[in-house]
C-alpha cells in the first residue's frame, strides 16, 4: 500500500470487450514497468470494464512519450485512461458552514500527509471557521448568502473554484442545497458528506428523523453530488450503534465520528484514483 | 451475564414520577431480595419510566405473596410489572416461508440452551422446511396460501398460534404480508426480521433496491409487528460491508448472517426481558 | 444521554451486601432527588457492588448537606461514593511525545464540547507540539529527557501535574515508560493508549510486531497505567481490519482512527464517572 | 462475485521478476478467455508475487491443452499456478471435539451452497455429534483418544482424511494438539480456528485468560495449522465487544458467533482459491 517514489497509478474503464486487461498489462511490460499492485474488475451487468494498476516506473522514464504510446494502443477499446505519480498532491477547494469536525478532520489529515492533497481554499456561508484555516494557512472565502439571489453567490464560489485549479470539491457539511448548474459543473468529482446512511432520511435534520424512527444505527453516506439531491453515486458509507438512550442531540455528537471517518474515507479513495462512475454507482478498486 | 439458579427478573414500566425506581428497590431491600443488576432509564421527551432489575431471592422466596405485595406497592405509580425468574423458557411459535437461514438459526441456538425458549411450533405456507423442524423433534404446520381467501389460511395459523400458548411469534423470513386483523391480535409480542436497514428499502426485494443504489452497506432489522408494514418499533438493526462487486444474488447471500446475528440478538432481547415499548420506539435494557 | 442543567451523578462501589441499592436510592427519593437513568452491578466473582445514578436535584439543593446525609447513610457498607453536578469539567493534562493525533482529537473534543474537560496543561518530551497547544490557548511544557537523569524530568513533570489541580492524566502516545513512583502516583486517574490489542504485542513498536505476525486485524487498548508496563486495568478497545498489503508504516497510519477514537472513549468514560477499578479490570457503567 | 458456469479461476504466485502479469494475462488473451476480475499483488518485503483471476472460457475450451500451454509459459518464472472451475466443490473432511457449533455452521453453509464444497467425512475424539452428521448424511468417525498412545488415534484419523481424497482438512473446535508429523502433513491445507485474537491468549482455555485480563474485545482466529501451536499463517480475525458483565461462560456463549463466521469467512476464501501463503503470513486476494 506505501509505496516507493517512482510508483505510477494508471486507471482505465472502457465498454466489456475481449482484451482490456491484456492491453493495459502488455504496454506496461513492453514499457519496462514493474507491476506492484492490479485490480480490475468487469460489470457484467452494466457490461463495462474497470481497471487500476500501481507500476514501478524503469529508470528514464518519459511520461509524454508513455501516455503517446498508451493512447495509440487504447483506441481501438474507447477507453478512457488515466495517469498519475503516486506523489501527486490533488488541489482541492473545501466547502462549509458552521459545523467544523469534518473540516478539522480533512486539514489534520492534510498536514500529516494521510490525505496527499492540497486544499487551495476554503469557502463557506458563513464566517465561523475562518481561524482553523487560518491556522492551516489555507485561504478562506466567505459569502454569505441572499436568500434574493443565490445565484450571485454561487458564481462567486464558482469563480473561487475555478481559479484555484482545484481537482476535487469536497462538501464538509456544506448546508446549502447548490443550484442544478453548479450541480452539472461539479458532476463527478465534488464528494458531499450526508449525515445519514442513504436513502435512509434524505434531506434536512436526518439525525431527527432517525430519533424519531428508533433506529440503532447511525451513519453517514460519502457520495458524488448530482442533480438529486442526496441521490448521487455513493462511494462509501459508515455506521455507528446507538440506542434510546440518545436524544437528538446525542445522535448528532455521535454521527460527528462516523461522518469524518466516512468523508475521508471517500477521499482517500478518490485522490488515490480507486472509485470509478458507474452509471449512478461507483467502482472502488 | 450468567446467573444462579435463585436469580429473578422484575421488568416494570409506568409514567414519569418521582419515587418510581424507589418504589422498586425499597420493596426488593423489604423481601430480602439481593440485587446484581439493575437499570432505569427516565424518558424525559415521552415522559416515561423503564426499569429491569435481576436479583438473587432468598430462601423460602414466595412468588405469590411477592407478586401480591408488589402489585399493591406500584399501584400509586401506575406501573405494568413483569415477573420472571431467570431459567424460565419462553414458548415460541417461528413463521417461515421457503428460506431456512433464520430457522436454522434459532433451533440450533435452542438446542444448545443460548435462547432459552422452547419452540412449540412451526409453521409454513411451504412444506420445504419439515425435514429441519422435525429433526428437532418439533410440529411443523403447512398451511399453504389460497390466494383468494388469505383469511382461511390466517384463521389456521391463529389457532396453532393460540393453542400453543405461545408468547412469541418469530416471523423467520416468514414472505407474506399479514392482515391489520391478524398484525392487531400480534402487536407486541411478534418479531419480524426485514432485510433492509430500515427505513431505507421497504417492502419487496430489498437486496435488489439495495444494488440498483449501489450502497456499500446492507442490513436486516428486527422490529415488532404492527399494522404499518415494515414500521414496527425497532429492537435491534446489524450490517455488513459490500461492494460493487456483490450482484443481487451475492447481497441475499452475505445478507444472511447479518439477518440471523440481528434476528437473534433481538430474541435474546425479549425473551431476556430487555424490551420496552416506548410509543413507535423501544427502550432496551 | 444528553442532561439537563440540574443533572449531578452518583457513583458508588462497594463489597456485595443486601441494601446496597437501596441505601442510595431511598436516599435519593427522600431527597427529593429524580432518578433519570441508574445502573448498578454486583460482580459475584470479585464480590463487588458499582453503581451509577444520574439525577435531577430538587430547587434549593443543598449539595453540603446531601453529601453529609449521604456519607451517613452508606457508611455502614463502607461505600466510597462520589458526587458530581452533570455540567462539571474535569482538569486534564495531556502528556505527548511527537505523533499528534491524538492530541489533535482531544483536543477539537474540547474545543466543541464533545469531551467536557478543561486541558490545563500539555507536558512533552520534545517541543514540536508546542504550536497546536498554543493555538488551543493552552500552555506546554517542554521537558527534555535526559537519559542519564530521567529522574529529574519526571519530577518536573510531576510538579506541573500537582500545581495545575489536575484530576486526570492522559498519555496520548508520551512514548517514555513511567517510573514505579510516577505510575504509583498516577494510579487510577491516569489513562494511556497502547497501540495494540493488548495483551497481544506489548511493549514497543506494536505495528511491526503485528506485521511480522500477520494479523488481520490491528486496535488499540485504552486503560489506566499502573506499576507493570502496559498491563493496566483496560477502559477500552478498538479494532481496525488490515490485510496482506499493509506494510508497516501503512498500519502505523492505518491504527491512528483507532487510538483516537479508543482514546476519547475512555476519557469520555473516566469523565462522566463511568469507570470503576475492580481489582486489575474495570466495570464501565 | 457471482459466476457464469463457464468461468474458471487461475491462482499464481512466483518470485518478483519483471514480466509475472503479463505472462498471465497474454496467455489467457491468446486463449480467448475473458478476465472478469483480476488481483494481482507485489510483496516488495519478500519480494514475491501474487495472483487471482477469473475468467470466462471461451466455446470449446480444452482444459488439457490450456494448462499445457500455461506451463510452458510461465516455466521461466518459477510460477506455481493453480487452475479451478468456478463451480469447482473442494473435498473437505472436518475435525471436532464435542463444541458443534462450528459444525453445524459449516454443514448448513455447504446444504445451501454458500460453501461450494463436499464434506467427505467427520472425524472425531468423542461420539456426540454423529446424529447432525448423519442428518447431513455424510459419514462420521469416532476415534477415542487413547492417552498412552496418541499416535494410534492420529494413524486412523490420517487414513480417513487420505482415503477420502480430501482436498481441506477443517478444525472445527477439535480439542487435541496434533502431533507434529500430523501437522507437516496438513501444512498449508487444514484451517484451524482459535477461540481468541492470536497472539493473545494463546493455548487452552482463551476465554478465562481474556476474563483474568479484563479486555473489552474477545475475538477468534483462522489459520492453517503448522508445527507451533497456534502459529500458523493468520487467514481471518474476528471480533466482538464484551463488558464487565461477561463472566467467563459469557465469554465463551458470545464468541461462538464470531468464531462460526471467521472460520466460515477462511474457509470461503481457502475454497476460493483467495489464500497464498507468504512465509509465515497469507496473502488474501
């Protein structure tokens, strides 16, 4: 799972077709590459076809010509590759509101290096949590809202988005459903942490709706955002017991646990290229 | 956990008033009786008291003059009482269909003594499961379902019911819907298992919704019959982790041990004395 | 779970004796004291009674003269009872060498309220944690070993913890081994986390250890430090799956989820009065 | 996860030389075999290498003159491959003592297909659990132990397991150390579970050691057997929370769960063909 420095991830999905994996595995040897790690994986049902390899790269290794050469033999197959250093740091723009474990959570595992990202920015609704990024030297964007005009501030977060370059919008208990078209722009790769364990209690205040159920189970749902609200393509989910002891309240403290784990969790997994869109589900390798 | 042969359960419920745990343990200290377990909970939202006590009786204990004394000690309180000493077996009538997973279960946790309860009957509206109960020595009823008089069907199960003098119902993956009628004499003492994480994926084949959201976590919850289906007061809910690689078929096959594990626990749980229904919501001691 | 403002909590042990029970509870109905959840249980292999009792107290409770009455009441089973109003924070000191993970959690638990403590001093080994305790407001002891005098730390660090009216010590991965008088002097209000399973891999580099063993599974053990290293009487356990491609460093990342969280359980715990020695175990009520 | 009729499962491993994968994957592209799931891993510590595939054969495939071809193949590697029909059903013989919950959890598991495997025979020390063998109609063998010679015993027991085409021998709570020629001759081919997390509480009686220590986990273990006792490769590890209120014969009910499904879980995996041994640990794929 660690890794040496001049490991390489390559991810590939395609339509099912005789050959995938050969055409991937052949170019890496001809290449010289020293396979450590492989994974694919072929949905019958949906007939597509997942792969994520971890290569030791030889000595002189030249990425243009590597992905020239890799492009030509993929053609024939319409499969849409992707290659990255096993260094690599994505940028990354955090989205919040008031409630900041999850954003915690993140720049801890930033500053450690458990999550390899760089957060270029964090924008929120709210003034709040300016001091922990501060902290974190990460800059921080407030805009507040009109409830006249959302749009205004949308293009605002848009444009902060956009100029930071950044590969991946996380939702940290961002509390703001985003318009459609924001929705659209983000599409695949903006991850929201939902408080519950989906579909279970969609939409507002789900630890109340659980209290009022009489669940024993808590969790939280790590999913890609679309144009559903709460409905996007889940990529990982986290449980946690509770019992008639736990007021609302209390479910709410004890869902802080499993939604940080659960959010990085699905973080984790994006940055290192294992989940892959699957119709309205995800591939994780 | 484990107890001595001399060991008794008081269970008691009643509105929010003060003196009511008093009330209990003063009339426990009078009879000489030793207490090795005690819990209460106070509901302040319901506004209501739950207790279960396990104590050692002394010698020359009598159950009648004890029961006499604690009726008329509680009665200012308005409390339900439930006596029961420790190695009483529960009488127990198991409803299945054609899946023998959750059966299987119980007789064999029966047999070696882990669900102290004494199966009476079981019964079908299939004949594949007889050769599993019989081996355990135990009645098997096949009422086969005549789709245009579901009544006639109920009407026998009722009375198998009945004059076995059963406590407990299990709905073992029982696959019919029962009547309000049959669902109203039930309320409280039939324990259904639905393999979903309820309220997510009511209804019919939940595995099957379960794939098309692409979860990563399925679950069975066991929960007491009422007229709603599938929205009983819930007793106890377990989980497994999945992937995109479990088709439907693979869901059913590794949500079985998590049904058994969650169906089980549940018995365990009522049959110990441990559940109190709380309005829609249970208090599990 | 969550209380109200006029909430305190009893806590009690004991030798097993009739009217154990009793003695507390008639107390407190006397008292005009509401009972909102009780736990109590007699371990009759120790021959040992624990009980904990959340309350609301009556308008115009007078705590001097409840304790007075109390202390009368239970001297006879030479009870050793403590009081505390629900709202109470504990004085802690945090004691670290240079992994901060834990440090950090406990921390943020502060800062939100999750944990109701007051971290009135962080005590290390080495400076580099110097920065995340300040930005907390609060003051850090840098303390250097000297290997040839360890004596000399300790007694400085020894002097922090006396003079700060600290009720709780915590080693959130201080990687030095205490000597027989600190831990003589800690002895039950002092709670390490040992990254293992214990008493699997004792001692150092646990991680390494499991590796070279193969397990499928790393934890981590909460409990409270006495004379021999790492055999104190445990608060809590966590576990975490791992598998074949976990290579050293990979569980030392992978177990940091895990000591946190194991961490915070046990101080949580110890906070809310829940912990009770019972000869080299505990009860947790 | 689920399988087509025609799909077969090829396993390898070799030493770590530029060239394994591809080795594989050309060969089964040149055959016209479709890969429906593939891992592969690299262990850089031990510097060998691993590999799982499945595949679906084409029309008229010839199993002869693929495993020729493949042998060819992959000769300069030093590659040992395996290669297995996906409705393959191993041989299997099990060993019990008098404890038949794991017996019964694997029989049921074989009657409904979950464990595609054929149990050939039980064999045991003691008579008590010939009628639920019977009633799965598969034979059972009672071996006494003589104490003064042990070895007579273990003769009988080898010549059942070697008449019986055995291709797994399980250890289903026998509660006998086998003799170390025995073992060498089960190396890598019979799974034993242990009732704890291994390396804790090695030996007998595991649940009364874990009570002495007071831990908050118990847990089980599945390993193939070798010549220390209660050394060899981990497969599986399982774990369930206890408290202070489990005395030992707590202990001993609630970990039956966790050890029925580790052994099932090692059992599935070994069928699978998932398990490599990789010095003393396994590399689960």
């Amino acid at each position: 799972m660690s890794r040496t420095p001049d490991t390489w991830i390559l991810t590939a999905d395609s339509p099912s077709l005789l050959g995938t994996v050969d055409v991937v595995t052949r170019y890496l040897f001809e290449q010289q590459c020293y396979v450590t790690e492989h994974h694919s994986f072929d949905d019958r049902l949906a007939q597509r076809f997942f792969i994520r390899v971890e290569f030791r790269t030889p000595a002189g290794f030249d990425e243009a010509s590597f992905r020239e050469g890799l492009a030509e033999r993929v053609e024939p197959f319409q499969m849409k590759t992707e290659l990255t250093p096993a260094g690599y740091r994505s940028k990354v723009v955090i989205m919040v509101s008031k409630a900041d474990h999850c954003l915690n959570d993140l720049l801890y595992r930033q500053r450690i290096g458990q999550l390899p990202m760089d957060v270029v920015a964090v924008i929120s609704n709210h003034p709040d949590l300016e001091p922990l990024a501060r902290w974190h030297g990460i800059p921080y964007h407030h805009f507040a809202l009109d409830p006249n005009d959302k749009g205004a501030q949308e293009a605002k977060v848009w444009q902060v988005i956009e100029e930071s370059g950044a590969e991946l919008v996380i939702l940290a208990r961002y509390m703001q459903v985003l318009s459609p078209e924001l929705c659209r722009k983000l599409d695949g790769w903006a991850i929201n942490i939902h408080h519950s364990l989906l579909p279970g209690f969609k939409g507002a205040k789900p630890y109340h709706q659980a209290y009022q159920k009489g669940v024993k189970l808590v969790g939280a749902t790590a999913h890609y955002i679309n144009n559903d609200l709460d409905e996007g393509p889940i990529i990982a989910q986290g449980v946690e017991p509770v019992d008639h002891a736990h007021y609302p309240e209390d479910l709410i403290a004890k869902g802080r646990d499993v939604e940080c784990l659960t959010l990085a969790k699905a973080v984790g997994f994006h940055i290192e290229r294992r989940v892959f869109l699957n119709a309205n589900r995800t591939v994780v390798l």
